[in-house]
C-alpha cells in the first residue's frame, strides 16, 4: 500500500488515527506547538497515546487520563495544572469546533482564548 494510502498512523500504536478529534498533532498544532508547515510530515499519535498531553484535557466528551511517573500531573504544582489544564482544554474545545467546521484547520487560528 502506498503511503499516502495508508492515511495517518499513529507512532506509539501503530493503528490509524481516524479523526481530527483523536489527534495529538492537531492538538498540538492548535496550542502552537506545530508549524503548519511541518503538519504534513510531523509524527501523528492518537491523544490517548501521548497521555502526558492528554491528561490535562478536562472536559465531558474525554475520558480522564492518568500518568504514572514523574509527569504524572498529580505529582506537579497545582498552578502549573491549572495552567495547563485551562490552555489544553481550551485547545481541544478548538479541536472540537474545528472538526464541526468547514474551515480548513490551516486557516483555523491557533491562539487561544
């Protein structure tokens, strides 16, 4: 199979990533952490295969992730959580909209709120 065929795989698992709403690298390209230019050859995962991201996405249509170690969340200061739990929640609420949208997620701003 070819592979632009093969759509994205996920690099942990191995498995497709079937949706925008599934993709750690859109969600890392909606909180600014992936240059749209490099989207097309940047290493897919689904979110819950990067749990050290996807622990800090707070909202009813995800399941809570746990991380045990030293990035566990529960291991780190409180403020910082919040922090980051506000700024990844807000960027998969974006995700969610996106997905919903016809806008492509290149014209999609990725500044949050």
């Amino acid at each position: 199979m070819a592979k632009c065929d093969e759509g994205y795989l996920c690099q942990v698992c191995g498995h497709e990533v079937e949706g925008i709403v599934d993709s750690d690298l859109y969600l890392r390209y909606i909180l600014g952490l992936v240059d749209p230019e490099v989207l097309h050859i940047a290493s897919e995962r689904h979110l819950n295969c990067n749990p050290t991201l996807s622990q800090y996405i707070v909202h009813p249509d995800f399941p809570a992730v746990e991380v045990e170690g030293d990035f566990d969340k529960r291991q780190l200061d409180t403020e910082f959580v919040a922090i980051r739990e506000r700024e990844v929640t807000s960027g998969y609420r974006r995700l969610l909209e996106v997905a919903q949208s016809d806008i492509a997620i290149v014209d999609y701003p990725t500044k949050l709120d």
